[in-house]
C-alpha cells in the first residue's frame, strides 16, 4: 500500500508543487509491525498524485515486496517519477540481498515468479526494468546496523538533512528587482568560464549592494569548493592600533583564511599563507564594504591566489579602491524604477508589492516624497506599517515640511527618527555614538539603569529598521550611524563639550584640553582605531563628572588623567593602557565592561573596591600583569579573560565564589601554580580553559562542584599529575582536552564521560581505566562505545595502546596516529563523514587495514603502507592510471575509492589532494581534499562521485597530484582505484543526485 510521510523538514521550504516531503512505499506485511510501526502519519488514496507530489520517495525493498502487484505497480510509478521529474528516490533493502532485487533471484526471486504468473508480458516487463533500476540506486542496507530503532533513527536525520540542504532558498523571494539584477551580474560573474574573475559593486550608502551580493552567496555558494562572505569589512576589521601594515595584512589574512577554511586557530607565519592554500581551490569570496586596499592586498590581491573558476566580489562606495586593486569586471548599482521603488515601500509598509485598497495615492505621495533608495524605502515603510488611513493622512504633511528644508537621504532617515518616543530616541543615539556593533547582552547590561526597557527599546529600533541583530549584536547601518552623531553634534556645534558623546577626534582633543570649561554634559567618548590627538594634561577627564562611556583605541590621551575619571564610569575599554596600575581614587561601583587588552598593567589597584555592577573583564595579553585584587564583591561578574598573562602568579580565593561566572580564560599563563582550593559557588562555570599552564600542579579537589561546566582544556599542563575524583560530578562535560599532559594519570572512572562530544587524550601515557591497575592501560575499556555523543576522539601518541573497542555511531573523528603498538581494530565506521588517522601506527594487522579501506568516507583516511593493497582493481606506479567502466550505461553518478602513497617530503607539511578525471580526451570533472599532514609511506584513501550519466567512453583517467604549503608538487609514489558498485552508506553531502 501508499502513503506519505512528513519528515522534519519545514513546511515553508517547500516549493507550491510538492504536497508532500516523502513518500514510502512498502510491503505492509513485512515492516508494518517493525519498521513502519515507528512512523505511521499516512494520507488519503490518491497513488499517483501523491507520488508525484513527493520530493523523496523511499523503496522499502523488503523479501515480499514483489508478492503485491500494488507495490510493484507503485514502483513502475515511483521510477517514472524519478526519470522524468527528477525525483530522489533512496531504496532501503530489508532483509533482502540488492543482487536478488536487481536479477530477481533467491527468495525474493521466487515470490517475483509467483505474482508473474497470468501477468501480461508488457506489465512483467515493466516490473523487471523497475526492480532492475532500483537496485542500481544506492541506498541503504538494513544488515548494517544493530537495532532497527537506530536504523529509523539514522534514515530520519538524513533524510531530513538532504530535505534541508535541497528545499529552495526562499530569504530573497521578495525583493523587488532582485532578478533583473541577478541576470545582470551573472552576465559580468560568467559563472560557465574556468578563469578567476574580480568583480567589484560600486554604489551609495543605502542602494543595496550587500543584499544583491548576499543573493548571490546564497544561490551559488555551494557550486565552490570553499565559500565565504565577510560583511562590514569597514567596521568589524578595521586597523588595530599601533599596527603597521604588515601587521594588518597578517591579521586580516589570518580572519579570512580562517572564516573560508572553517580552521578557528588557523596560523599565519606570511602573506603568502592564502595563494598557497587557495591556489587549487575554486573558491567563492565576498567582501562587504571594502573602504582600504590593505584590506584587498590580504585577502585577495591576485587572481592567480585563486583556483580555477574562482570569482572575488566586493562592495564598495570608493571606486579608487576597484581601479587599484585591478577590478576590470564593475557593477555600478542603480536606483531603482518608480514602480520598484513603490513595490519596495510596500512590501515594509504592506507586505506585499501593491497598496492596499484606499492607500493607493498615499503610498505615491510617500514614494515620491522619500525617493528611490532602497533604505529610505524600507525605513519608510517600516514607519507607516500598522498605522490606520487617518494616521497616514495626518504624517504626511509633517513628512512633507520636514523634506522641504532638507531632500537628502539622512533627511528622510530622520523623519523615522523623529517619529521615535523620547526613549527610543536617546536609545538610538546610544547606539550610533557608541555601541553599535557591540554584543546585545553587554549593550542590555550598560544602559539598564538608564532606560526603563532596553529590551523593548531594541526591539522597536528593529521593529522601525533602524537596526538589525545578527549573530548576537547590534548593527547600524552607516547612514543611520552618521544620522545618530550628525544628531548629536547639532546639540552644540560651536561647544562640543555640551554634547552627549564625543566621535570626533578633534573634538574629543578640544573638550579634554579646554582647561576653562565648566562642568561637561559628555556622558560617551569614542576614540576610534588611528585617530590621534594632541597630549593632553594629567586633568583631561576633571571636568567629565558626566562621563559613563569610554572607549580608547586611539593617541594622544594621558593616562594620568584617569585620577580624575568619572566615577560614574560603566565601560572602560582602553588598549594598550600604559600604566601599572590604576589611581587610588579610581572608583569602579558603577564598572560594568573593564577592557585592558595588552596593558601593562602590573596589578589592579591596592585596595578592594566595590564591583557589585561588573560583568566582563578582559585583560588579555597584559604581560606585566602579576596578580588580581579580591574580587569578592564582583558577584555578578560572568566573563573573566586572563589569556597570555605570562606574570600572573596566582588567583584570588575569592574567584570560585563568583556566583555568576560562567567563562574563565587562563590559557597561557605558564606561571600559575594553582588554584584557590575551594569551589563551593561556581555552579554557573560552562568554560575553564587552562591551556599550557605549564606549572600548574592540581585541579581543586572540589572542581565536581563546578556541575555545569561544559568546557575543559588542560592542554599541555605538562605537570598536572592527576585528575580529582570529583569530576565524576561533572555531567554536563561535553568537551575535555587533555592534549600534551604528559605527567598526568588520567583514571578514566573519575571522569564523567556521558555527555562528551570531544575527547583528545594525545600523549596521555599514563591511561588508567580504574584507580587500583598501576601500569599504562593495552586497551580502552568498553566505555568509550557507551559515550553516545562523542564526535571526536583523539588518542594520538599513546604508545602501549594495542586494540580499539567499539565507537558510537556519533564519531566522525579519529586520532590514533603514533599509536606504535595499535594492532587490532574492533570497531566500525559508519558516518560516511569520519577522518580516520593511523599514522605511524605500523603493527596494525591485516584485518583492521581491510576495515579501514572499506569505511566509506567523504573524508580521508591514512595508516602505514608501502604499496597499493591487491583490493584495489587497478593500481598504478606514478600519478596516474585509466580504469575501465563496469558497465555501460552509466548512472547519474559513479562513486569511487582512490587511494596514493607518497615517494617522500617533509613530514610537517600539510597539503591538498587534487585529481582531474578525464574521459575520452575530454576533462570531465577535478577535486581537491585537503588532508592535515603528509608522510611517506603511507596509504591515503579517499571516496570520490563523479558525474557519469554523459559519459560515453568506457574508460576514464584519474591523474592525481599534491601540492604542500611551501608550493612545491610532491612525487606520487603508486596510487590505485576501486569502482563502488554495491549498495554503499549514503553521504547526505551529495548534491541533489539519487539515493
């Protein structure tokens, strides 16, 4: 019988024509009171349409499939559907052999047989030709799991993941114009031609240029090997203080590289870094308002940095920034129509393209009051939504008269503006002058005691547009930033030190040096990154008694001055602070944000001091930096960074009793020894990170205490011993570091392992799975296989390690590289996404090697070998070999195991993997995998898919090669292939080809 599914994909991805997410088709008898008994919504008795309104179909080819004319019947529909539709079809062989299906033989043969007699011929030979498809569609085999529940629950998330990854993108379904300008930039990307193009989107403030490039980062992304869009270059990588430039381009190059390659600590030591990595990649690049050429000059001055079929978009209003970094391809974006710009408004004003009845000549009279530009149209639209017809006639004369003294865009901006609540008002220039792009909770943190809802106050300011939150902070447009301090120097033009925030560096330098003034109304000074003023007197801040805001990353203030700081003062952020300690009289009651990345700080200050508002405290890279001071009255305290504080020498005792403390960084501290030994109130700790405190002897016995901690890196404490038994307590554990420990006896049943996700034991000699055994552990006991979150498992360099037990299925990587005694392997890879590294693991014996070549990965996998393995069909010395084809035809993509083994280079190098595939003299397809390290004598395999449908060769040549970080080709020793033709795992990483 029929019926369909509805999977976990959401119903608003779907397009209008799919009624359904998946439809199953199955024999009732044999998986109704198992398989289909965990799934049982069905719908109504429309076969055919319910087929063909599906966007999966799934198979279940069970040993009495063919006893009923109606599954088969389903089937001839279902395989239609997929050749002339396009639809995925994924079959699920249950308890039946895929050969069986696809010749009709054995036991599913025979009930074939028995249905056939009396069929016509014409119907049986449909039957034949749609079992026959099937089973050449790679799908899934129920003899590889334990348990049918983990097999549903396995089928459930993948399915639901290739839903997700093939529903429409549907963000920018209702941009106005968005397709005429798609077509004309597609014309200048010309998406079809092998060369690295640079095409550059030049236009004002507000025209829309990130949401035309976004658009295109949506659509085409996943046509490149590697993608990425860095937006708001201007704002969020501007140039670091006292930097020169070489610093700058090392940074930026640093940020890029690791936002592309997905590598958080990715390292830098060159400029040479990205065209080494990127050289052989097709990559995707989008930078968002690009404003300098550095910025360019590091991330992507040359095509040739780029591999083939690359293309580089930047937006930018500066058009010397496109001729000088050699942009020949350039968009010039315009306004767009009068009826686009009607559509435009209303869409914000109505939701949808046209006025609603009776607002038709209200909504013209807007249109032409406001203009063309997109922003002005959305803030616009966002002010009239919701109000009532009379509403709209009573604004627009205010609008008119306010754009008869002033039809500039910020004009039109203000009008919003001025239609704000007093509240909302101040919030908003809160926010241009000083915390736009600051996280929300820190923003919500500072101005609580000075708003009645900031909360509120935020969401009305993006209700109106004038803001946006994403990816947890603020963010202003730069028109509406230059309306905020436009604003707020219209307070007091001639005498800023009336004014409430202070932007400008010259008026900064001139309230701070005017030694006549009376008492300021500056409550905010924001001096930005390379600014300067002139030095100003130890007395700069006496008259500031207003002052709350400071933010300094600039020159020219003396930091004596800070004696007579604001003691109303809630955010500190100074770089660079060149004192060694805070005044006597600084006073931080009111401190909520206290920022001295890189001071030279020495200590704090002598005395305690009340901190009861404090929330972050960032201190980072203070290398002079020796102790803290009690911080017994920080209760509310939630952020604490000591990172690459190389003088501290100790904590205070008072630091576990920091009720709120929820992240404590002490990474690279190497002259800390200990911890205070009591943890009573840290409840709320998710993230201790103590990486390479190399002193440190001993965690607090009462680290259990510390129940919600999620995060623990002990990396590299080379002389920790032990590990208290209290960990036991620490269930919510998810990821644990134990890297470099080489001193440590690690006792495995006092950890609490059943919510880890990341493990890394490398170089933890002295395993022990329980207290009593005194010698180093041979075997990892059966607990690893219960830890059923575990993502990621390092064991690299533990030497007397001989076998692995079981994994979880949840493992997608393997670290047991250096292991020199590893033999034997009791164990199965499943998720076709698992790294598995075997380097230097020389012992392993024939049977775990075998495991290892036939785990089906996207990845790569490596253990030690000097040649080809016989399994491989065709094996070849050199860098490349021919293979000749199964079968012909082919279908829509074939998957292969290619494997290589390097003739020798430098074990430290990392590099990528790349092959081209060509067929009949004509290039069919290229790839490249980047692997983390290469070593000699050593057998690397990959899975590959390549599309075959058009192939009409029987042969094709696989020609490999592998470049390193030093740009040099290695010699491929021997390489060899292997033509998958059973039923393999599916990877869900696929395109949209059949299951």
């Amino acid at each position: 019988m029929a019926s369909s599914l509805t999977f976990l994909a959401p119903h608003s991805c779907l397009p209008h024509n799919w009624k359904h997410h998946v439809f199953p088709s199955f024999h009732g008898a044999d998986v109704r009171t198992n398989f289909l008994s965990h799934r049982s919504k069905s719908i109504g008795p429309e076969l055919i349409e319910a087929i063909k309104g599906s966007r999966i179909a799934i198979v279940l080819l069970s040993k009495n499939y063919a006893s009923s004319t109606w599954c088969l019947n389903e089937l001839v529909e279902i395989m239609k559907c997929r050749e002339s539709l396009v639809q995925p079809v994924m079959p699920l062989f249950y308890e039946v052999d895929p050969t069986d299906v696809k010749k009709q033989t054995g036991e599913f043969g025979k009930v074939f047989e028995k249905t056939c007699k009396g069929k016509k011929k014409e119907e049986i030979r449909r039957w034949i030709h749609a079992l026959t498809e099937v089973a050449q569609i790679a799908g899934y085999h129920s003899t590889n799991w334990k348990t049918e529940v983990e097999m549903i629950e396995d089928i459930a998330i993948n399915v639901s993941n290739k839903l997700n990854l093939s529903a429409p993108c549907s963000d920018f379904d209702g941009l106005v114009g968005m397709e005429s300008k798609m077509k004309e930039l597609r014309q200048l990307l010309q998406l079809d031609l092998d060369e690295v193009r640079k095409i550059g989107i030049l236009g004002q403030p507000g025209i829309g240029k990130t949401t035309i490039a976004r658009c295109l980062f949506n659509q085409h992304s996943q046509d490149f090997q590697l993608s990425v869009f860095m937006n708001n270059i201007k704002r969020k990588y501007a140039r670091p203080a006292c930097s020169d430039d070489y610093s700058v381009k090392l940074e930026l190059q640093k940020q890029f590289m690791s936002e592309l390659t997905n590598e958080k600590d990715i390292k830098i030591p060159h400029l040479g870094i990205a065209k080494d990595r990127l050289k052989d990649k097709k990559v995707l690049v989008v930078l968002d308002d690009v404003d300098q050429s550095v910025q360019l000059e590091a991330m992507a001055r040359e095509t040739n940095w780029f591999g083939p079929g690359s293309r580089i978009i930047i937006t930018t209003q500066d058009e010397n920034v496109l001729k000088a970094n050699g942009f020949d391809h350039i968009h010039m974006m315009s306004l767009p129509s009068y009826d686009e710009a009607l559509q435009m408004f209303c869409m914000y004003a109505f939701d949808q393209k046209y006025p609603k009845d009776g607002f038709q000549e209200l909504a013209w009279k807007v249109r032409d009051l406001v203009g063309r530009l997109p922003l002005g149209l959305k803030v616009m639209g966002s002010y009239f939504r919701g109000m009532s017809e009379q509403d709209w006639t009573e604004a627009l004369p205010r609008l008119k008269a306010h754009l008869d003294r002033n039809r500039d865009i910020v004009s039109i901006l203000k009008f919003s503006y001025d239609a704000l609540n007093d509240e909302d008002q101040s919030l908003f220039l809160h926010i241009a002058c000083f915390f736009d792009f600051e996280v929300v909770g820190t923003v919500e943190s500072c101005l609580e005691k000075c708003f009645l809802d900031v909360r509120q106050g935020l969401r009305v300011l993006t209700e109106k547009s004038l803001i946006s939150i994403k990816y947890g902070r603020i963010q202003m447009p730069e028109l509406l930033v230059h309306l905020g301090r436009q604003i707020v120097r219209k307070e007091s033009v001639s005498e800023p030190g009336k004014r409430q925030f202070l932007n400008d560096a010259s008026d900064i330098g001139d309230v701070l040096s005017d030694d006549k003034a009376g008492n300021s109304s500056v409550i905010g000074i924001n001096l930005e990154l390379d600014e300067e003023i002139t030095w100003t007197n130890e007395r700069a801040f006496e008259k500031l008694c207003n002052l709350q805001f400071l933010k300094i990353h600039g020159y020219g203030i003396n930091p004596q001055s800070m004696t007579y700081i604001s003691q109303k003062l809630r955010i500190l952020i100074w770089q660079s602070f060149p004192m060694p300690c805070f005044p006597s009289s600084f006073n931080p009651e009111f401190l909520v944000v206290l920022h001295m990345r890189n001071s030279r700080l020495e200590k704090l200050w002598e005395e305690s001091k009340p901190l009861k508002n404090l929330k972050l405290m960032d201190l980072s890279y203070s290398k002079s930096l020796k102790q803290l001071p009690d911080l017994l009255t920080a209760t509310n305290l939630n952020d604490l960074n000591l990172s690459y504080c190389s003088s501290l020498m100790e904590l205070p005792s008072s630091i576990w009793n920091i009720v709120n403390l929820e992240v404590l960084n002490l990474k690279k501290c190497p002259r800390l020894v200990e911890l205070p030994s009591s943890i009573w109130n840290a409840i709320n700790l998710r993230v201790l990170d103590l990486d390479h405190c190399v002193r440190l002897v001993e965690l607090p016995s009462s680290i259990g205490n510390a129940i919600n901690l999620r995060e623990l890196d002990l990396s590299f404490c080379a002389s920790l011993v032990d590990l208290p038994s209290s960990m036991r307590n620490l269930g919510r554990l998810s990821k644990l570091e134990l890297k470099g420990c080489s001193k440590l006896e690690v006792v495995l049943a006092n950890i609490n392992l059943e919510s880890l996700e990341e493990l890394n034991l490398s170089d933890c000699s002295l395993l022990k799975s329980y207290p009593e055994i005194s010698t180093e552990i041979r075997e990892l006991d059966s607990w690893i296989g219960r830890v059923s979150c575990l993502r990621r498992l390092v064991l690299r360099g533990m030497t007397k390690l001989v076998s692995l037990p079981p994994f979880p299925d949840s493992l997608l990587e393997l670290d047991a590289s250096n292991c020199e005694s590893l033999e034997r392997l009791d164990c199965s890879f499943l998720s076709p996404d698992t790294t598995l590294n075997f380097r230097n693991c020389f012992k392993l014996n024939q049977e775990a090697r075998d495991l290892i070549i036939q785990s089906r990965t996207n990845k790569y996998a490596i253990f030690p070998a000097e040649e080809v393995p016989m399994c491989f069909t065709y094996r070849s010395y050199g860098s490349s070999l021919t293979v000749k084809l199964n079968q012909m035809p082919l279908c829509k993509s074939t998957k292969f195991k290619a494997c290589i083994i390097f003739a020798g280079g430098n074990d430290r190098s990392w590099g990528s993997v790349c092959c081209e595939i060509t067929s009949g003299g004509n290039a069919l397809t290229s790839w490249c995998k980047r692997i983390e390290r290469v070593f000699p004598g050593h057998l690397y395999t990959i899975e590959v898919e390549v599309e075959t449908e058009e192939v009409t060769s029987t042969e094709l040549l696989f020609d490999f090669e592998l470049a390193n970080s030093v740009c040099k080709t290695w010699e491929i020793k021997e390489c060899g292939i292997l033509q998958l033709l059973g039923v393999p795992l599916l990877s869900f990483r696929d395109g949209d080809g059949d299951f």
